[in-house]
C-alpha cells in the first residue's frame, strides 16, 4: 500500500466520511494513519489520479514519498525527488510548495512557513547551477489552491505541487497527482439552466458527498423524493448511478429537474434513459415505484425562507410542521427501501441568538424503525461545530440563518 495525503475541504467530518465510504465501496484495503481540519494521511490500494473525480469533499489528492525529521531535511529530499522527475534539463520545470498542518504540528508548521523562502532560494540556486530550468509558483499564503495548481501548470510531466504536510514529530513530503475541478463544479451549478434560488439549492459538492455517503454499489437503485431543481440527481448520474427515481409534489420542481437533467446529458454526453422523474407525494411513493430502492439521498423542506433570525417561537411552529413532514414521508420510504438500504437526508437547523435548534427527529427515528449510522468507527473525534452529539453531520455557511444536518439512516 501507499501512503497518501488528501487535502479536506471546509468540512473535516464530511470530508474524512466521504472519503472512507468511497474506498469501502471500491472494496480498497486502506490504513488511518493522522487527520486534522486541513488533511488525512492514509494507506490505501488503487488510488489513481482520477480518484479525485468522484469525491465532493476534497480539494487535493498528494502521493506522499517521504518524510523528514525537520526543516534541515526537507530541501535535500525534495531535491533529490525533483532531479529524478525533470526528464529534460532545457524545457522549464515548474515548482509551487505548499504547507499543510496535521494535529500537533503547528509548531513545526510555523517553523516550515519561515523557512519556506529560504527553501526556495536555495533550490533555485542549486538547480540553477546543474543546468536545470527552474521555476517558482509565487505563494501568499501557507498554500497554493486548485486554480494555482491547474494554472502554473504544477501537474504532470512539466511541474509538480510538493506538499510538506508538519506533524508534531516528522514531516511529510508530498507530490500532488491532482486537484478538484472548480470549474467542473461552478459549471453544474450556475451552468444548468434552472436554479431555484428561492426554495434554495443545495451546493453541488454537497450532493456529491451525500450520494457517497451512501455507500452503495453503482448497480444500485437511487431515489431522490424531493428532487426540487435535480441537483441531487445530478450527482447520482455523474457519479455513475443508472437506476435513478426523482420525486416531487411540485409540478415545477419536476419540470425544472427535467431541464437541468436534459442539459446534464447533452453537455457530458450521458445517457439518462434510466432516470425516472415524475410528480408524486412522499405519501404515494409505495404506491408509484415497483421494486425496492437500495439508497434513498435528499434534502427536504427546511422551512420559509427567513429574511431574519427567527424567534424561539417561529423555530417551534415550523419544527412542528416539518416533523409532521417528516413523520409521514420517513414511514412511506421504509415501505420501499431494501433491507440494508441507507437514507442520506438533509435537514434544517435553525441558528439563532448564537444557539442551534435541532429537530426533535430522533423519536420519529425510533418509531419508524431506523438508527443514525456511526460511519467512522472509531477514526477520530469532530468537533461539535462538525459533529453533533447525536453522530450526525452539521454543514453551514457563513451568514446562514438555516444550517444542514446530515443524517446517515438505516434501518433497525
């Protein structure tokens, strides 16, 4: 196995999930070696440059190819790494560092950041007295982003990204094999032709999470019940899913999921003839779909739109109706689900006075049949700003009223 470092997206716990579903999915033998809020080291089988491709939640993929004691060992190993890669002394070779933080290396994380300018000078030097052509990817900060990378030309043949990833005891040297596609994601965002802004659209990134959160095999039947615009959809099909089922009560929501599912297919060239958009309430779904459905992946109603903090009041009078929401589709869906099928659902949280308010769901949970789903299994503790107590995830932006919980369910 390999040593590899993947670089988290703004998310840790739904970062470090979704990575750990895809590789049980893939049946890939993998080894926890540290995490932190900004990187999980791992050893795994088969993590190509293409790996990256599937997950929602992280922002780099690095092969790390060796360590280093401290800051006086890292410019003689990345040299020797460099010199065995520049296949051809007179094309120029580009270079960018960047500087990652594992748990207790912030110390050592300070100390490479002061040193990083003397690393880079003494390289130039040195390569520049071999013959080699050499150049430098400018940084601001302790590290460069997906765009840098992609733009100075830092993967591939012609350059490459070196991480130094500080633990409290050793440093990781790490070369990036490839990036998230930032533009892949801005297109199937604010490319598609129908964005429901006033319902609100769940981040694309975040549905390619959830639908990894799932877990399951790509022969598996998907159902999104409240596909909305399609955005969940569209990452059942992009990530390979064919037996696809979107449901709506809204006519609109049905027509706007059939147009971004139709340009879905014609910008990427898919086949969509297996996904099966109709109107329907939660409460007929027994009724509609013949057979069983492996994963059931969504995000309800999280309430009106709120234009400012809602009281303690306002918080209880749409709880109220969105658990009785919920009391009845969660009791349909089990009528249709497999026996070891998984529900990924998102639901509000409302943040006011400096306080979340959590749906009171967990007696529903009970009565209906179903557990929240422990996906890490002892790899490590969030914090409660990540993880609520109950093992659930909690994904917010900044200046959000209304937060998202992520709910990982199966049955009893």
């Amino acid at each position: 196995m390999k040593k590899y470092a993947f670089v988290l997206g703004r998310n840790t716990a739904l970062s470090v999930a979704e990575i750990l579903e895809v590789l049980k999915r893939e049946q890939q033998e993998f080894r926890i070696i540290s995490f932190s809020k900004e990187v999980l080291i791992l050893e795994a089988t088969g993590i190509g440059a293409d790996f990256i491709r599937g997950l929602g939640g992280t922002i780099k993929i690095a092969e790390i190819f060796g360590e280093a004691a401290g800051l006086s060992e890292v410019l003689p190993a990345i040299s020797d790494y460099l010199k065995k890669q520049v296949s051809d002394r007179d094309k120029k070779y580009h270079l960018g560092l960047s500087i990652y933080r594992l748990a207790g290396g912030k110390k050592t994380g300070e100390k490479l950041f002061r040193g990083l300018k003397s690393v880079y000078i003494n390289l130039k030097n040195e390569f520049k007295g071999e013959g080699y052509k050499l150049a430098f990817t400018q940084i601001k900060g302790r590290s460069l982003n997906s765009a840098s990378v992609l733009k100075n030309k830092l993967i591939g043949e012609s350059g490459a990204e070196i991480c130094l990833i500080a633990g409290k005891n050793k440093i990781f040297l790490a070369r990036t094999v490839n990036v998230q596609d930032v533009d892949f994601y801005s297109k199937i965002d604010f490319g598609r032709p129908v964005r429901d802004v006033i319902s609100g659209t769940t981040p694309p990134k975040l549905a390619m999470i959830m639908v990894n959160l799932a877990g399951k095999s790509k022969d598996s039947v998907f159902l999104d019940p409240f596909c909305g615009s399609g955005t969940y959809l569209q990452a059942m099909k992009l990530l390979g899913y064919e037996k696809i089922y979107g449901t709506d009560k809204s006519e609109k929501a049905i027509s706007d999921s059939e147009k971004n599912m139709d340009w879905l297919a014609h910008e990427f060239a898919l086949d969509i003839s297996s996904v099966n958009i109709f109107q329907a309430d939660t409460r007929e779904l027994s009724r509609k779909i013949d057979g069983k459905v492996d994963a059931v992946v969504a995000e309800g109603y999280l309430g009106p739109p709120l234009r400012k903090e809602a009281t303690e009041t306002e918080i209880h009078e749409i709880s109220t109706e969105l658990l009785s929401l919920y009391k009845e589709a969660l009791a349909e869906i089990k009528k249709i689900i497999a026996e070891n099928a998984r529900i990924v659902l998102a639901l509000p949280i409302f943040y006011s006075k400096g306080k979340k308010h959590f749906l009171d769901i967990e007696p529903i949970l009970d009565r209906a049949g179903y557990k929240i789903v422990d996906l890490f299994e002892g790899a490590g503790d969030f914090s409660e700003e990540e993880v609520s107590r109950r093992g659930t995830f909690i994904y917010s932006r900044p200046d959000q009223r209304v937060f998202r919980e992520i709910l990982v369910l199966e049955k009893i």
